[in-house]
C-alpha cells in the first residue's frame, strides 16, 4: 500500500470512460418552475417525520438554474462522462400525455453543454422520482405505471434521440422494493412485503418495455438496467450459512439480474415467495420475454458487502462509513465484478455508481480535506482495474457524487460529493477528492 496521493503503478484501458453521477430530485431543486409536476418524494419529505430535519429537495443544490457553471467544473475535472437522471414530473407532470417542452427543453441544453465540453451523456430515465398522480392511481403497485413509464420513455428519447448515446432505463429497483416498500423510509413509505415483490416485477416490466420502445426507434444508442449489487458472503463455511447467503443473494441480486440476463426470475426466490404471493400472481405470459429482451449493458452500483449467517441474519465484518449500512470492502467490487461476468456475460460493464459520505467541512482557507473519501476511491479503483486484468469488460466507472446533494432521508447531513456545497450561499469549492480524481483522470490511472 502507498499513502492516498501515492501512485500504485496502474493504468486503464484507453479511453476508459472516467466519470461522475448525479440524479435530478438529489441536485435540481426548482420544484416548481417549468411545469413540473409533484412527485412521491415531494410528497414523502414534505411529511413530517420522513426526513433528517425536515429536509425536502425544493432547492438542493440548484442545479437547474446553475448546470452551466456545473457543467464547466465537470470540465475543470476533466470527466470524459456525466451520469444524472430525467426528472418525470418534469416532462410529464401527472405522469401521463403529452410531454412538457420546457422540461425537454432543459435536458437538451444540458446535454448540448455536455457535448460542447466532450463529456458523454449518460442518462437514467427512472431515479425514483414518481410523479404523485401515478402513485395515487396506485403506483408500482399497478402494471399500468410500467406502461406510462414506456411512454414517458419514448417521449424523452423522441426529444433527445442520439445525443444521449447510453440510457439507463431503472435506478435499483431493489432500493425502491426494500426501502420504498419493506422497510419504508424511502417514498412511498411502505412497509408490505407482499406489496414490495408484485412492485419488483412491475419495475423489472418497465425496464424491458423501455428497452422495447428504444429499439422502435431505430436509433443507434444503447440501454441498460442500474443495479445496485450486494456480494453476499456466508459468516462461516456452515451448511446453514452457505444455504442463506444464496438465498440472500437471490433476493439481493439473481432476482433483478436474472430475469434480464436469463429470462426467467430465480427459482429459490420465487419459491419463497409462494405460488400465492402477488408477484408470483402478478407475472403474465409474455412478461420475461420483455424483461430479457437484450441490453447493451449493465450498469453496476457497489458500496457494500454483506455477511449472512446460517439463520439468515446479518452481521458486520469491516468498519461502516457514516451511512449506517454500508460497510468499507473494496474487494466486493472485484468480486461482484468478475461475478457479473462470469455468470451474466459477457456484457459491457459501467460502475456508474460507488462512493463513500465524510464529515466535510470547508476550512477558512477554504479547503475541504476528504482524504478518507480519496482513499475510499483509490482502493476501490484498483480493485475494478483487478477485475479489468481478469478480462472483465469494464468500460466506466462513475464516483457517486459529482456534488452533495439531498441524500434522501438523511436529507443534506450526508455529503458524498466530490464538489462541496455551501447550502446557504449555493457556492461549489473542490474537495481534495476532486483535485486528486482530475489528476487520475488526466493520468488515466492511479
Ligand atoms: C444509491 N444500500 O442508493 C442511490 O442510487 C443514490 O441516489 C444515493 O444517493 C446513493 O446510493 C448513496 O446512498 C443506495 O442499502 C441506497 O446498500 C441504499 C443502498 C445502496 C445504495
């Protein structure tokens, strides 16, 4: 091991897309301006009680007035390309119709500028943001969000076509399956398991008829789900223990993974739910083959391992960040990596999202020092260039955040941005993460 600023001697294949991501309820604000309509996380953190401080996304980072100087501190990193999501209410306010040209309008003047500075777009149709009246017409609940889903979809790449040449149809539908609808302190603030599985399948039909309405196009760009992935080790080499980390890990991972990559939903999982459960009721004929119809590829998000013992519980193995759950692992990186390939590929590889929140502060010189965050990177970096030696196709590799943003329930507590926000002056300075990533970038290594 060398110290942070070290150099480790490793280089990425050329042209490797280096890059940041953002999504628009976390960065935007500007809740009401343009048309956009309300979505179940207005809704939800406009609820007392649901976020840290009452903290609610109406001005974030004001990033829908400020995306032009945005746009020239991703130059100033030197990002080859730029992962943020479509806002929904913003094109469709109540989810349905006719789209919104204001709020076309400014996702084209986003990926113009992005293009003006020779960063790729890289754009997720779905970050959760649901617009409100999809959610009183009962929400994923309903097969019928997956469909005006798809139509919002062909709405957005009609008006963006081939300038946004890599799409992202669903942010990890399993946050939305265990935090929105199991544990419930994500929108819409469920807790019904029962529920949570049926929204796992209507979430997995959106990604496949978006899929669908990409290729009615014609256009030459390519799509691909975002999951967020969870290497799921036994706590020791028991029967018991083996037995319930594949379990978990078909909960955590075959059941968004398969049904795309293979076109059927993990048996264990679904024999687990039961014949009677509603997803089980809830899958059509004709569903998988929509699911699995073919990606160009598959987006990754890796932040933590988890430890799984012989009853089915957890346990923690290696120090947490400030984010209760996540746990500091970089070799899951590695493993998930080469796991995704081995079992799923081959099939191009995008990290487009991993990262680590630090108690920032901006020092009266100014400065922000984040060096657990650089060597949170570094290690995870070099375990993602182990996996590129080992022949997986990884082509970018996204740090979660470019800014700090809204960090969901825990509101603006958390940063996990590489661009520090001063919330009451909306100022941006570079954390030392930021200096230290353009020098990665412009070495095209660590
Ligand atoms: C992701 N987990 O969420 C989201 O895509 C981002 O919007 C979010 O800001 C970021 O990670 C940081 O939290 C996750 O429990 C939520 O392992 C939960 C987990 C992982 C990612």
């Amino acid at each position: 091991h060398t110290d942070a600023e070290g150099t480790l001697g490793l280089h990425f294949p050329e042209n490797f897309g280096w890059g940041a991501a953002t999504s628009a309820y976390q960065i935007e604000g500007a809740a009401k301006e343009d048309g956009r309509g309300e979505s179940i996380w207005d809704t939800f953190s406009r609820t007392p009680g649901r976020t840290r401080g009452g903290d609610n996304g109406d001005v974030a980072a004001d990033h829908y007035h400020r995306y032009l100087a945005d746009l020239d501190l991703m130059r100033d990193l030197g990002l080859r390309s730029y992962r943020f999501s479509i806002s929904w209410p913003r094109i469709q306010a109540d989810g349905r119709g006719a789209p919104n040209q204001r709020g076309l309008d400014f996702y084209r003047r986003l990926v113009d500028g992005l293009h003006d500075r020779g960063i790729a777009p890289m754009a997720t149709l779905y970050h959760w943001d649901l617009p409100q009246a999809l959610q009183d017409a009962g929400g994923w609940e309903n097969r019928d969000t997956a469909h005006r889903f798809a139509e919002y979809a062909d709405a957005v790449f009609n008006a963006l076509g081939t300038a946004v040449p890599t799409w992202l149809t669903v942010n990890e539908p399993k946050t939305v399956v265990q935090n929105g609808y199991l544990i419930g302190h994500h929108a819409p603030g469920h807790q019904d398991p029962d529920a949570a599985y049926l929204v796992a399948h209507h979430l997995m039909l959106a990604h496949g008829l978006a899929v669908q309405a990409l290729r009615a196009t014609g256009d030459d760009t390519r799509i691909g789900p975002a999951l967020n992935l969870h290497p799921c080790y036994p706590v020791d080499d028991s029967p018991a223990a083996t037995a319930a980390a594949r379990l978990y890990d078909g909960y955590e991972n075959r059941l968004y993974l398969d049904p795309v990559f293979t076109g059927s939903y993990p048996a264990d999982v679904l024999a687990d739910l039961g014949p009677g459960s509603r997803m089980v009721q809830g899958i059509r004929d004709g569903d998988l083959k929509i699911i699995s119809a073919p990606v160009d590829l598959l987006a990754v998000q890796y932040y933590t391992p988890i430890y799984v013992t012989g009853t089915g519980g957890t346990e923690r193995r290696w120090p947490t960040s400030e984010a209760s759950w996540q746990q500091i692992y970089p070799d899951g990186m590695y493993d998930i990596l080469t796991r995704v390939t081995r079992d799923y590929g081959p099939v191009p590889i995008t990290v487009t999202e991993n990262g680590l929140p630090t108690p920032d502060t901006l020092s009266d010189a100014g400065t922000v020092d984040d060096t657990g965050r650089i060597a949170f990177l570094r290690d995870h970096l070099a375990a993602a260039h182990r996996a590129v030696a080992s022949g997986v196709p990884l082509e970018s590799y996204h740090v979660w955040s470019l800014m700090d943003n809204f960090e969901w329930e825990v509101g603006y507590d958390q940063r996990w941005g590489l661009i520090y926000v001063d919330y009451p002056t909306q100022r941006r300075v570079l954390k030392s993460s930021a200096h230290w990533y353009r020098r990665v970038i412009a070495a095209n290594g660590l």
